[in-house]
C-alpha cells in the first residue's frame, strides 16, 4: 500500500 493511502484512511475516525 502507498504512504498516501495509508494517509488517507489513517485521517479517517476509526468509528466501528
């Protein structure tokens, strides 16, 4: 996985 993709979802809340 890039490093922008890994951004991407790590700025997203974690809501389960």
């Amino acid at each position: 996985m890039t490093s922008v993709a890994s951004a991407e979802h790590s700025r997203l809340p974690m809501q389960s």
